[in-house]
C-alpha cells in the first residue's frame, strides 16, 4: 500500500483517532485482517466474525509492529475507529486507488473460471509492468479491498476477481475499484437458487459493464448469448473473444494432449499463432481467450500472447489440481468449488486422462453443488448420467440426497461400465478408494467449496509418499 499517516488514513475512512498520540504516524506495510500477518508498519483491520472477533487481538497486533487498528471501538491502542470495518475497507481501498491513476484496474466476473481466468490475466500483465491481482479467490467484500490495498505507485496494472451472491454486490466492488477493462466470461447456474434465474445472474454479472467509463473496453464471451447481450448495458467500447467467427480474438484447432492439458490456435487481426496451456481441461481455452484478450487491449502482442499463456501456470489451490503418486495412480484435485457447468467441463477432462490409460480405471468423486434451488434434483442427476456417457469407470457420491440423485442417475442411465456406489462422507469415500485403487488409476474430486472434499484427494496423496506434480505448473 501507499505509505499513509494515521491522520490522512482517519480522513479517507471518515473515521477517529483513538489513543493515537502521534497522528503522523505512518503506515508503512499491508493492510491485514489476520494478526498472524502483522508486518512492521502494518494496519491490522479488526473484523468481528461469528467465531472470532478481530478487536481480541488489537493489543497483540500493535505489540507485534502493526502501526494502528482499523476497528469499531476504542481498544486502548492506536485506532482509526470507524463505524463498519469491512465497509471501511472498501473506502480506505478507493481511497488509495483514486491516488494511483497510473495503474489500470481490469475487473472480470463469470459464474466459472473467474480464477484461473484472473491468474492468467495476471501472469500476462505482469509481463508489461508491476501487476497486483488477488491470490485463491479473494473476490468479496473483505478480500476485494484487501487485494486492492496492495497497489502502490509502481503498480501499472490491478486485476480485480468479482464474484456475486446478490444483486449489487458487483457493483458494490466496482465502486471500490472502478475497472477500465471488464472481463465477462459466462453466464452460468452458480447461485442460482439466491438468484432465481439464469437471466437475474446475467443481471447481476452486467455490473461490472455498467461500471465501465465511455473509454473504457467491455471485453465479452461472443459464445455465451446471455454475455453477448450485455453488450447493451455499456456505452464502453466492446470486444468479442471466443471460438465463434465473430470474436475479435478466437481459437481453432483446439486438441487436448493425454494428460488433458488444450492446445489451440490463437487467432487476432494481427495474425495466428499456437499455443500450448499447462492447465488442465478444455474450458480453460475460453479462459485463456479471455486473459489474451484483455493483455492484448492493454498493448500485448501476439508472439507474446502465445508464449505467456503457454507459460502461464495454475497459481490456485483445488482447481484441476494434477498430481501422480509414486505408483502412478493420479488425482485431480479440483475441490475447491463446483456447479454445473464446471463439473462438465472437469469429467470431460479426466475422461481424456483416463482414455489415455486403457488398463486403467477412472473414479469420479463427486459431491453436492450448493445454491441450485429449484434445479438441484435435475442438475444431480444430470451429473450421474453424463459420468456414465464418458465411460467414467466409477462414480463415488459423496453425501446425502445430493449424492443419492448423482447415483441414481447414473444407474438410471445404463450402459454403466462399473458400478456406481454412494458413501455418507469424506472419510467413506477416503477408505473405499483405499481399498480398490491400483497403480495408473485416475482419481477427480470435487465438490461445492462447503463440503471440503479436498480432504479426500490430500489423503489418498498423503498415502502415495513422493508423489510428483504431473502437469507443469500445478499449483504449488
């Protein structure tokens, strides 16, 4: 962050210096929300949870170097006490922005691959100038600020990951961070219970559009109909990415190698050009059309394109995490969230994986998708069949009656290859794998990020000692 006095931090928050003698004192380091991060110099935000409240540990933050607390009462240290802390940290995050008008704010939401999508922009970005984007999914409105508060006057470039559980929340963030690029990738199902529709979810996801200034670039899914209208919603020039003839910048020729990682060529009006990803499944050639896209808006070219995205690495914990143990059987990862359309697109990968590897056999360890409202039983079962359609050996349902639609669709489907079999948890399925996987099996978990089902993949790792990460790059 911008090195900022106490006094000039109280004013941007519209806050009051409590037990504060020095107003000129500076802060000097990050703005955490974790006493276990405090650096010298550092504002240590006090967020009260439902668990934890952050005002318990304001003492031991300023004992540990912090040079003030952010907090909602006096707490008998240096203080900027305001009246909502997370809201604070929005306005102390615009505050900094607003004074860094060198750096570019690109923005991106979608209902998946927000993520990987951010990763690859930032890795890209960085390779024209000091880039800030979020690690994992820090895209609310505590992690939002807390990215942004990274920025400093080096920073030419600040990608800002957007996620929405309701109406407004986008344009929420938006206000924190005002983008000049918006990125939107899909229009999918996630949420859809909060939201109600597909149609209110490409609402909400039009924010980030309508955020944008008359300068600025909408850049658009030209595959996703429900993106391609938002095109209305903002007078920002538009640009189309995609496989469709349309796009601006498209891909063709898309191939996946045996390990499931796409290769493509790269089509703008400056010409073609292969790549080659180290990420994992046929969706991220949407994301990476998506990243080429904003990098090239902001002055990229295109043999630099190519070779960035081919050298862009998974940065994200649990998404298509590929790692092989030392007798071969190989786990997919990809716990760390799951609905429709990303649990597609990770079976289609895990079946390239597995038709590479004909004496061996493929698991699907699949848990509940949350928040899908009226369409859960028919999603669920949608799920168990489209596992038998790719000759998926075994799916393992995890959990309850989620689970239970998964499995029965999958016997409902017939043609099954195996079996289909539903456990009660984690630890269920973490036996049952024990007892059956063989050397060259292929292992895909995952779930809804609330199951924490990435405890069945680290087990059946932890259990293959000197396992080795299989796709370069994996995250780390």
């Amino acid at each position: 962050m911008i090195p900022l006095s106490l006094a000039e931090a109280a004013t941007i928050l519209g806050g009051v210096l409590h037990d504060a003698p020095d107003p000129e004192a500076r802060i000097t380091g990050p703005v955490v929300h974790d006493s276990r991060r405090i650096e010298p110099g550092a504002l240590f935000a006090a967020i009260a949870g439902e668990r934890v409240d952050g005002h318990d540990f304001a003492a031991q933050a300023v004992a540990d170097g912090a040079a003030a607390v952010l907090a909602m009462r006096p707490v008998g240290v240096p203080a900027i006490v305001v009246d909502d802390t997370v809201k604070a940290l929005g306005r102390l995050a615009r505050g900094v922005v607003d004074r860094l008008p060198q750096a570019t704010v690109v923005a991106l939401t979608g209902s998946a691959g927000k993520t990987s999508t951010k990763d690859m922009i930032g890795q890209l970005l960085t390779r024209l100038g000091p880039t800030v984007f979020p690690a994992g999914s820090f895209n609310n409105e505590i992690g939002h600020p807390l990215t942004a508060l990274r920025a400093d006057e080096q920073t030419r470039h600040l990608v800002m990951e957007m996620g929405a559980a309701h109406k407004g929340d986008i344009a929420y963030l938006c206000g924190i961070t005002p983008p000049k690029v918006s990125v939107v990738l899909n229009v999918g199902t996630a949420h859809i219970g909060e939201f109600g529709g597909q149609d209110a979810i490409a609402e909400a996801k039009s924010e980030i559009v309508q955020a944008l200034p008359d300068d600025g670039v909408a850049i658009l899914n030209a595959d996703d109909f429900r993106v391609r209208a938002m095109a209305d919603k903002t007078r920002a020039r538009v640009v189309y990415y995609g496989e469709s003839p349309e796009a601006t910048v498209r891909a063709e020729e898309i191939a996946l190698d045996d390990k499931g990682r796409p290769g493509f060529t790269l089509i703008t009006p400056e010409g073609r050009a292969h790549v080659q990803l180290k990420l994992v499944g046929d969706h991220q050639v949407a994301n990476a059309l998506a990243a080429a896209t904003a990098a090239r808006e902001l002055g990229m070219g295109l043999a630099e394109l190519a070779l960035g995205l081919s050298e862009a690495e998974a940065l994200s914990r649990w998404r298509m995490e590929v790692r092989e143990r030392a007798d071969g059987v190989t786990i997919v990862n990809d716990a760390y969230n799951a609905n429709p359309a990303s649990m597609r697109a990770a079976l289609r990968s895990v079946a390239v994986m597995a038709r590479s590897r004909p004496e061996a056999h493929s698991y699907a360890v699949l848990g509940p998708m949350l928040e899908l409202g009226d369409d859960t039983m028919a999603e669920h079962d949608a799920l168990g069949r489209l596992v038998v359609r790719l000759n998926i050996g075994t799916l393992v349902a995890v959990g309850g009656r989620e689970a239970e639609w998964m499995e029965l669709g999958a016997r409902n489907e017939g043609s099954w290859n195996e079996e289909s079999v539903q456990v009660t948890d984690a630890q269920a399925a973490i036996d049952l794998l024990r007892d059956r996987l063989r050397p060259g099996d292929v292992v895909l978990v995952k779930a809804s990020r609330g199951i924490g089902l990435e405890r069945v993949a680290e087990a059946l790792l932890a259990d293959g000692a000197g396992s080795a990460d299989t796709t370069p790059g994996a995250a780390r």
